[in-house]
C-alpha cells in the first residue's frame, strides 16, 4: 500500500479493522464490569431492601460512557510508549491522517455505539429475568435517547483532549492530561477575569478604561441571551475540538521525525 495519498478507503478500512480486533476484547471486558456493578447493586436493593427503581438508566448510562471514552482515548496510542513499538506502529503502510482518524472513528464512534446497545439490551434482559424470579417487580429501564445523544456528543468534543494527550505523553496519559486541561482552564479564567476589571472596573471608583452608559449596555448586550450563549459554547467546543484533533496530527508526525 503506498502513502503518498493523504487517504485511502481501503487503508482506512484495514486499519479501522485493526483497532476493533485489537479493543473489542477490552470492551466486552469492561462492558462486563460495569452491567455486572449495576445488576449486583440492583439485585440486592431489590431482594433485601424492596426497593424497585431500575439502576440502568440514561443517567448511569452516561456516566459508565463517560468513563470508557475518556480512558480508552487517554490510551489510544499507548503502543507509542516504547520505541519499538513507536517504530511498528510508524511503519504501517498508512498516513498520519488514516491512522488518527481510524483511532477516532473507532474509539469515538463503533465502540461507543456497540456499549449503548449492548448496555441497552442487557438492561431490558435483565429487568425481565430479575421480575420472572422475583415476587416484586421493578420499574422498566429508563432510557432518554435525546439526553443520550447529547451526552455522547460532548463526550467526542472532551475525546480530543484525551487524543492530544495519548500523543504527547504516551505514558501515564490520563492523570497528565487532567492536570493540564485543569492548569489551562485556570490559568484563562485567572487572565479573563485580570481582563475585565482592567477593561470594565479598572483601579479607580470612575471605572476601568472602558465605560459604558446604561442605554449603551442595553444596546451593546442585548444579544446575550441563555439561547445565543448556549450557541456560542457548542461553536466554540466544536472549533476547539477540531483545533485539539488537529494539533494531535502535527504531534503524531512528528513522532515520526
């Protein structure tokens, strides 16, 4: 296979291939541990606490989602660590864009989309089997396509930190990672709000540098609405993520230099 394209489906597909032969054992793995948790502390609140609310629900579901898509994208290049392994997996007969995006169409779409209806299934299959051996039965699960959709959304928007982490620092990825988004999200809120009371509050009782009338806040403001502020941060999460997915392609080449 030549990598002097920039992408090839045949490529592309071998290598999307590669990644679920590699993960799907993972996910079945993990998958297991966590229906297995719910169904336990399901089972025993129903039989020895009489409690009949269903523990699978959209809610939980999100959040055992959150969980596999963030540690799986903080160890998607863990091969990288090593040397050799850097060096088997740079040597694939495929281009740096083919080999991050079939990480991300793997690990962001198939996986996740295969945990929800597996999840999905098992929760009605168990809710049967719990009520057929039991004199109490208990609610149905309770799940919310919308609110799963939603939340499986901007979990692929917080997926590209994670990515850009795994290729920057293979090894010990996941807490590397969380202390610096969390040193950044700081640091600009610390600079952002150093900005405002330069600009709008400023040292002195007339305030800072820029001052508006009443009239001019009304006219200058009146966009800002819960609406056009929830637009704003889904464009900007959406610009962010692309800009996060892009800066971990540059890192992924030159890993190869």
């Amino acid at each position: 296979m030549s990598t002097n394209n920039f992408f090839s489906s045949n490529r592309f597909i071998i290598l999307v291939k590669r990644e679920v032969l590699l993960n799907y054992k993972v996910l079945l793995v993990v998958l297991g541990s966590i229906v297995g948790i719910i169904t336990l502390g399901m089972s025993w609140a129903h039989w020895y606490e009489a409690v009949q609310s269903n523990g699978f629900n959209s809610d939980n579901l999100i959040v055992s989602l959150a969980f596999l898509c963030i540690i799986w994208a903080s160890i998607s290049f863990v091969e990288i660590i090593n040397t050799s392994g850097r060096q088997h997996y740079l040597s694939i007969p495929a281009s740096h864009f083919e080999k991050l995006l079939s990480k991300w169409f793997t690990i962001s779409l198939i996986l996740p989309i295969l945990f929800i209806i597996l999840y999905i299934v098992y929760a009605y299959l168990c809710t049967v089997g719990i009520n057929i051996f039991s004199s109490r039965n208990i609610d149905q699960p309770s799940f919310v396509i919308k609110d799963i959709i939603q939340g499986f959304s901007w979990l692929i928007v917080v997926q590209s930190i994670f990515y850009l982490g795994s290729i920057s620092w293979p090894k010990y990825s996941l807490f590397k990672t969380i202390l610096f988004a969390f040193a950044t999200i700081v640091s600009i809120g610390l600079i952002s709000a150093f900005f405002v009371k330069l600009i709008f509050i400023g040292n002195n009782p007339n305030g800072g540098f820029i001052s508006f009338s009443e009239q001019d806040l009304e006219l200058n403001f009146n966009w800002i609405t819960q609406e056009n502020l929830r637009l704003l941060f889904k464009i900007s999460a959406v610009v962010g993520s692309l800009f996060l997915m892009t800066v971990a392609y540059f890192k992924l080449k030159e890993k190869e230099l």
